[in-house]
C-alpha cells in the first residue's frame, strides 16, 4: 500500500507548483484502497489536464498495479478548500 502512495506522490509531485502542500489520504473499504489527493485550488488543472488527460494517464498507470487480497485501487483528485 506505501508502494501505491509513492507511485502517486512521485508522479504528482514535478506537475505541480506548491508539492510540499499535497496530502494523500487512504480509506480502505471492502473492494477498493481510495485515495484522495488533494492538491490546491491552482494545481487542479495542471492535475487535471486538458479534457482530463492528464488525470486518465496518472490513474492508468496507478489502476495498474495489482495488490495482494484483490482490492482495487481508486483515485479520487479534490482541491484543498
């Protein structure tokens, strides 16, 4: 599960511009690891992308990793309010 968690900070970090403000939040429930990241309110579109490119591309690469007990993982992008 930290495997997962560096994968999506490693990938965020260099697209935003205040990295140091991005928390990663994970809920476990019975089918699914949720992560929530959240971002602040300019770094939602350079997340977020044009027409959500870039949002498909980053849970492409993080829906592709498999975990042990068979839960998925799902990746929720929010803004720091």
């Amino acid at each position: 599960m930290t495997e997962v968690k560096e994968l999506i900070l490693t990938i965020v970090r260099p697209l935003v511009v205040h990295p140091d403000k991005i928390k990663l939040n994970v809920k476990e429930s019975d089918d699914f690891y949720e992560y929530d990241l959240i971002v602040q309110p300019d770094d939602i579109g350079r997340i977020i992308g044009k027409q959500g490119r870039v949002a498909k591309a980053i849970r492409t690469i993080v829906y592709s990793v498999r975990i042990k007990g068979g839960k998925r993982v799902r990746l929720n992008i929010l803004d720091a309010k």
